[in-house]
C-alpha cells in the first residue's frame, strides 16, 4: 500500500462530483485524491503550493552554499559597493 502524504482522502469519483466542496471541506490542508484506493494526486491551495516550492529553492540554495563553502579558498573579496 501507497503511503498517504495528507490529513484528508477522497475517491476519484467523490472528487469528480465537487471538487469545490472537497477545497473548502479540506481548508488549506492537502487533500490525497485515490484511484482504487492508491493516491492518483493531491489537491493543494495556491498558498500551500507557493510553500512547497519555496522550501524546494531553500533546500537547494542550502546545498549549493555548502557546496561552495568548500571552496573558500578559491574566493574573491568585493566591494558590494562596486558592484
């Protein structure tokens, strides 16, 4: 069985009859969308999507400053004022 990754789940067909009622029932939740019982997709808000992605480009800017880090010694000083 598929791990659900959400506090609300509806069938395809229950979903497919509302959809906006599923929205406003889940709030800003997630809501996993099953077909035979396997999740198909997830619903989420605009604002919660704006979320995910940002934590996405946070965890990648955290990974290439690592990255760099590594290579202090191949810096070069500026002035942020000539810039």
């Amino acid at each position: 069985m598929d791990a659900i990754f959400a506090d609300y789940s509806i069938s395809m067909s229950e979903f497919k009859r509302n959809p906006a009622e599923v929205l406003r029932t889940a709030g800003e939740k997630p809501v996993a969308v099953l077909n035979h019982n396997r999740p198909a997709f997830y619903m989420v808000t605009p604002k919660l999507f704006e979320a995910l992605v940002e934590e996405l480009v946070d965890r990648e800017l955290v990974g290439l400053v690592r990255q760099r880090l590594t290579s202090v010694d191949r810096a070069i000083e500026v002035d942020i004022d000539e810039i």
